[in-house]
C-alpha cells in the first residue's frame, strides 16, 4: 500500500509555538553534544526535529487510514484519506464499475463523517491522481535549510523567549547552554582573570588570552570551558563582556573610560513633551537629515554617511548611533558597550572606541578631533570597514584659510553670545551648524549655570533665537542653526524645538523653515 505525501500547512512554520517537548529535545541535544549553541544553531536542530516528528505522524496516520490512490484495491470498511479533500472516510459499499474506455474497476461508495456519500473509483490503473503533481511550496516547508532561511529569524526569537523562562539553561554572548553541564570556576579563577586583564591596562581580551593564565580543569571539553569562563565572568560585576556580535571581549569595568561608564554631560537629555503631530513634512525631513541618536527613527541601511558634528558631540568626543548610522557601527547580542576599532580613512591610523548602545553614542574621538582641527558643524564621513568590527571616519578637510564663521562668546554674566568672526577653518562645514568655540571651558560654565538656574525650554529658545537673529540680515532664523545653538546649553533633540515653533504665537514661520521672533 502507497503512502501519502507529507504535506504542512502553508503557516506551519509562522504560527508554531515552541512547546515544553521542543525545549526537551533541545535540552537533550545539548546535554549529548556538549557545545553552547546560537539560536540560529538551535533552531536549525528544532525545524529538523520538527519534520522528523511530522514524518512519523504521517507513517502513523497512513497505518490507521489508507491513502486515496485510483490504483489501489479497497475493501468495504476500509478507511480512506483523501489529501485533495483533507477529509477522510469510510467504504460502505462497493460494486464493479461499467465504462469500455476505462477497462474494469471499481466504485467505492465513501460515507463522510459529516453523513455525505461520494463515488470513487479503485483499480485504475491508469489515472492522474496516481501521480499527483509536487506542490513545489509544500516542498520547501520540509526543507530545513529552507525554512532556516525563510522563517529562522521569527523562530529564533520564540525559542530565546522560550528558553529565557527556563532556568536550567543559560545565555552568554548568544549561545545557550545548561546549566547542570557548567565547569566549576571559582573565586581564584576570576581572581586571576581580573591580574589578567589589570595588566592589559583596559585593552579587552578574549577569552582564549585568559584562559592561557587560568588553570582550568584538564581533559574537559574546550568550548565547554571556555563557555562556563565566559559565564563566571558574566555573573561577576567586576567585569564588562564588550565584544561585537560574533566575539567575546572581557574588560575590567572599572578600567573603562569615564565616558563609557556614564553619559557625558553634553549628551544628557531631560525629555522635553512635545507634539510630533504639530512638525511639518519639511520639518519630519530635516529631523531625518541632521543624524540626532535623540530622535524616533527607524533605522536605514546604508554603507556610508556623512556627518554634521554637533557641539555636544564634539565637546564629548563623540559620535552619534542614529537611524542612518546605526548599521554602520558593531552592534552585540547582549552587551549595553561594545569595543571596535576606528580607522581614519586618510592615514590608516587605529582609534579604539566603544559603541554605548543604550544611549546611542560612540565615544573615544576627542584626540581625533583635535587632531584634525575639527570645529561644531564639521563634516565627518562614516562608513563601513574592511575588516569586521571595524569603521572607517574620515574628516572633511581643506587648505585651512580665515572665513566668517558663527562664534559663540562666553559673557560676563555667564550667558551667551552670538557674533560673525574670523577664525581659522581647515574643514568643510554644514553652514547651518558650523560654531566656532574659543573657549570651551567658558561654554562648559554656562551651561552648568543653565541648569543651575532651571531655565525652561521656551525661554531658552527665545533667548538664543534673539541672539541668532541678530546676525542675519533680514532678523530670520533657520530652524537648523537655532537647533545647534540651543545645543551648547541644552542637550535637545530636533522634535521638542520644531514642536515649539510650530505651536507657539511668538514664532512666525517665513517659509523654508525660518522663523522670526513676533514679541
């Protein structure tokens, strides 16, 4: 007797629930083979598993009911699966079945469950149903390499769910792993690994570099030790996985820099409330022009970017992880920070630096920036590296000449002032943006003195929007100019003040987003 094909749902993969019997059989997977496996690893075991088990169901279900075939011989009672109806039924009668072009065969009378009766014929051989086309779709559900492609990245994120509420397995750097099977690693091994890594003065080391000084237990399994290290460290406060998605790097927490461990004033934010109904289209396209890590964007996927350096920024050595540089930079499966490497795109030179994910800054640039003169309003191109984990950063530079530029100018009350000067620019500049700061430890005061005051938003902006207006001809004030100033006192990003423009009597738009001051 022929066997039905295995046919899935056209969703089977979409809607399937990762069941306590899949994380058993996964459990046990590791348990044999001894190795932490990624999600993307797990799953391919699981969609496997998955077919293996529907494979049998069928052979099950092809013993309890025979498969429709006009070539086959039936007895009444038999049962009969019909895989073009997806219903079943049983022969209640049958008698030989008169048509010269057909030769002899069979009419089966089939009782459904529903009480309907439907004809059959039986013993034909020759008939199409015989050899029923291949649903090429269906095909590809029982392919794991095809589902893999197709549906690993939703599976994936089911089984992490499902294994995050299972507390015999654990995760470190996307791999899992059970918990029972881990090494004992104990005090005097992390001791160990903390002189380790005390003497790399900060730089991360992998996890191979600690165990050469790490007596571990011998004749045990090498990714075994190596992960049960990785998961010690884990647990231990007093050290930092930071490697990008791929790599395990350990560093001290405490040897990080200052600007890794904690926000850098410039890019503190104090949520503003603002209204993102009131911003224009033109105004919606500006936000997604001036790369603000601030602003509620989705990310895009590009190869290089070129950026307008805003003063906090530039003031705290830092770059920012927005919608269209986010892909650019390493990215983890679970560290908060990520160690990479930057490489200017003209000398070649390394730059470590850190991806601070959770406040989307990449920090480690202030020398850099000294280095190639750059002032607010530079700009930077950004793109992707030649080697994983790393970016390249190239400055915009130029033959320096002397060229009125916006300089801000400390005051003797400790606020600010707005004046055209000379200075001298070796680098291309957004026009909009572009501030000259003498005196960055005077900017520094105001600012503290801003917050000291409690200034509100609006006053601010009205303040600093008079002090621009001054230097323009026709007293009119571009939303993106106004936004860098406010930037020097307030770290804000381009919603809340185009909300407030937009929404407020004292600011009159002109037309290309410019605004004058009505009081």
């Amino acid at each position: 007797m022929a066997s039905a094909p295995l046919q899935l749902s056209a969703d089977y993969w979409q809607v399937l629930q990762i069941t306590p019997k899949d994380i058993e059989s996964l459990q046990t997977y590791l348990f044999e083979h001894e190795t932490p496996l990624t999600p993307r690893e797990l799953v391919a075991v699981l969609i496997t598993e998955r077919i293996r088990v529907e494979h049998e169901q069928a052979a099950k279900n092809t013993l309890q009911e025979k498969p429709y075939l006009p070539k086959e011989k039936y007895s009444a009672g038999d049962s009969i699966f019909f895989p073009a109806l997806k219903s079943s039924g049983r022969v209640v009668s049958m008698r030989a079945g008169m048509n010269p072009e057909l030769g002899e065969f069979d009419v089966l009378t089939v009782d459904f469950n529903n009480g309907l009766q439907k004809f059959f014929a039986a013993g034909l051989e020759a008939h199409p149903l015989n050899n029923p086309p291949v649903d090429e779709s269906s095909a590809s559900l029982l392919d794991p390499e095809a589902v893999t492609r197709d549906y690993g990245a939703g599976l994936e994120t089911r089984l992490d769910a499902a294994f995050d509420n299972d507390e015999g397995l654990v995760r470190i750097a996307g791999r899992w792993f059970p918990r029972s099977l881990l090494l004992d690693i104990n005090a005097g091994h992390l001791n160990l690994a903390e002189a380790v890594l005390d003497m790399s003065a900060g730089e991360p080391l992998h996890t191979e570099a600690l165990m050469k000084d790490i007596e571990m237990p011998a004749g045990v399994n090498a990714k075994l030790a190596e992960f049960s290290l990785n998961y010690a460290l884990q647990e231990d406060e007093r050290f930092d996985e930071v490697g990008p998605a791929g790599q395990v790097l350990w560093c001290l927490h405490r040897l990080e820099p200052a600007g890794v461990q904690a926000t850098p004033a410039p890019l503190q934010y104090i949520e503003i409330e603002h209204d993102r109904a009131a911003l224009s289209e033109p105004m919606l396209n500006l936000e997604a022009q001036v790369d603000d890590e601030l602003s509620d964007e989705p990310d895009v996927a590009v190869d290089e970017v070129t950026i307008s350096l805003l003063y906090p920024h530039w003031r705290a050595g830092t770059l920012p992880v927005s919608a269209r540089t986010a892909r650019l930079f390493p990215t983890a499966y679970e560290s908060p920070r990520v160690r990479f490497t930057l490489v200017d795109a003209k000398n070649g030179k390394k730059i470590p630096a850190w991806v601070v994910r959770q406040h989307g800054y990449v920090y480690g640039l202030t020398e850099w920036y000294k280095s190639q003169d750059i002032i607010p309003g530079g700009l930077i191109r950004v793109r992707r590296g030649d080697q994983p984990g790393e970016v390249r950063i190239e400055a915009l530079t130029r033959r320096p000449v002397r060229d009125w530029v916006r300089t801000v100018i400390v005051g003797a009350d400790g606020g600010l002032v707005f004046a055209l000067l000379k200075q001298q620019v070796g680098v291309e500049l957004n026009e909009r943006m572009a501030i000259a700061v003498p005196d960055a430890a005077g900017v520094d005061a105001a600012r503290e003195l801003a917050a000291k005051n409690r200034q509100g938003f609006d006053s601010l902006t009205i303040n600093l929007m008079r002090e621009l207006m001054k230097l323009s001809p026709q007293g009119h004030v571009h939303v993106q100019e106004l936004y860098a100033a406010i930037n020097i006192l307030r770290r804000v990003p381009p919603a809340p003040l185009m909300a407030l423009l937009a929404t407020r009597p004292e600011f009159i738009h002109v037309g290309d987003l410019h605004f004058r001051l009505d009081e």
